[in-house]
C-alpha cells in the first residue's frame, strides 16, 4: 500500500487534524516525504473535484468535506445530532457511562465493531468528551457533564446497578442480554 494510501486512511478516520508528528510516529517515515505526500493528495481531491478536501493548520492536517457542500453537511449533521440515537450508539454511551474512562480499543472489544462513527457523533452531540491518556498516548472517553446533567444525576455512580455493571465482564452479558430481548421483541412484531 502506498504511503498516500495509508495517509489517506488515517486522516478519513481520525476524529480530529493529525499532526506531522502523529503520523511520523505512525508511518515511520520522515516528516518530509509525509508532507509532500499530504500536499499530493490535496491538490488530487482539488483537481478532481472531490466532495472531500485536506485542510492544513499549522503542522496538522485534516480530512474535511468540500466548502462547496457546507449547507448539506450542515443540513445532516443537524439530523444526525438532534435525532434519536441508533441502537448501536446507546449501547456505545452505555458503556462508557458505566465502563468510563474507556479507550476505543477496549470500547471496540466489548461491542465486536469498529466504533469510530458512533464516537465522532456521540462527541458531536456532546454526550462523551474525549482525552489522552499520558501513559499510553491512546484516547480515552467517558461521558460528559453535559449527559450526566440530561439524566438529572450527580455523578455516573448514581446510574441503575452502576457497581454491578461496572465490573469487567458484567457490562458485556447485559448488553448480550438487552440485544436478545430487543430481538425477541422485534421477532414477536
């Protein structure tokens, strides 16, 4: 796989603007090549036209959808966050909530997908807030102030069986639990 390839990847998934850093430290190429790469396939989404655009601030880049399409993005992403949550999304903020601080590998693990999505709108809509840990460097959620105060609670703790669920493996049988009956549910409809 090229190196553009790899780039373009990791700016589609990321959450927030890499730096020349980041993906050093990822791609284990010399920040140079990396950057020529990044202003390659910028002028490639420019000349094509493309829905999608990379954007530079300071030594960061980030993946971002077109000015020219600002009013439909605006439109869905005002659909996407004021709607009701997806199944698989209140599953993703019910582990946090009771699993928090969570890293993405652990959350992934737990749920058996890949979460990316789910956490970029659960952080749109200001229900998860996301850090980095110091002694990893991996990113950590757990939920906000702002979804603590929706729920009318002081604190997580105060959440239905919160220290029953919050225990390793606990959290996973409920969820298995809750999605059976869901189903069940469904299959009587």
């Amino acid at each position: 796989m090229s190196l553009k390839a790899k780039i373009e990847s990791l700016l589609f998934i990321a959450a927030k603007p890499m730096s020349l850093n980041d993906l050093n430290k990822l791609l284990k190429e010399d920040k140079k090549t990396i950057e020529n790469s990044l202003l390659e396939l910028r002028d490639y989404y420019h000349e094509q036209e493309s829905g999608l655009q990379i954007i530079k601030q300071g030594s960061s880049y980030q993946m971002v959808s077109s000015a020219d399409n600002a009013k439909l993005v605006q439109k869905y992403l005002e659909d996407e966050t004021s709607g009701d949550l997806s199944q698989p999304s209140l599953e993703a903020l019910t582990i946090i909530a009771y699993r928090g601080p969570i890293s993405k590998t652990e959350l992934e693990r737990i749920r058996g997908v890949n979460c990316s999505l789910i956490l970029r709108n659960l952080l749109l809509r200001g229900l998860i807030e996301e850090k980095t840990s110091k002694n990893t460097e991996e990113k950590i959620y757990n939920v906000s102030l702002e979804f603590i105060r929706f729920l009318g609670i002081e604190e997580v703790s105060q959440l239905p069986d919160y220290k029953r669920l919050n225990e390793d493996q606990t959290i996973s049988d409920f969820l298995a639990g809750t999605l059976n009956a869901d189903k069940e549910e469904t299959d009587k409809v």
